[in-house]
C-alpha cells in the first residue's frame, strides 16, 4: 500500500477541519405555516384577525430564516465539492517504485 504524499495528507486535513464547521449546521428547520392561515372562513373577531396576523409575521421571520440556512449550507457544499476537486486535480503523478514504469 503506497504511503500518501504530504499534499494528500494536508487535503486530507483540510477536509476534516472543515467538516466539523459544515456539519454543525446540516439541518435547517423548515418552519410550520399557520393553522389559521388555512382556515376559509372569516375570523369571529379582531382579537383572532390580530392573533392570525402575528403566526403569519412570525413565519415570514422564520422562512427568511430558513432561506438563509439553506443558502448556507449550499454555499459550505460547494465550498467543500471545490476544495475536494481541487485536491484531485492537483496530485502529482505517482513515481513508479524502484524505477519501474507502470
């Protein structure tokens, strides 16, 4: 088994420290639409029109949230797919061992 390059190795180190970053955030939470935002009939008061009014604020916060966690953990994705292809990309040939040729 050949022993890896130094190259290889400190990809191969770059990857893990990376990987603890990317998968401390690996899941978003998908906010839950109001109840009261499916209802069809009209509401029997101002307090619940003011009541459904607010649920609907809250998830308009939380979908942004959750639109920018995705985007985030696209962008560590691509960040990772890059680092990793240009790892690839940029290993030597290996020498043959004992000056035999492959």
């Amino acid at each position: 088994m050949p022993i890896p390059s130094f190259r290889t190795v400190s990809i191969i180190a770059g990857m893990l420290a990376f990987a603890p970053s990317a998968s401390a955030q690996l899941y978003c939470s998908q906010p839950i639409r109001p109840y009261c935002s499916t209802l069809s009939k009209p509401f029997s008061d101002t307090s619940e029109t003011r009541e459904c009014s607010e649920e609907i604020e809250d998830f308009k916060r939380a979908s942004s949230t959750y639109r920018d966690c995705l985007k985030g953990l696209i962008e560590k994705s691509n960040l990772l797919s890059q680092r990793v292809s240009d790892g690839f990309l940029s290993r030597k040939e290996i020498e043959p061992a004992l000056g035999r040729k492959s």
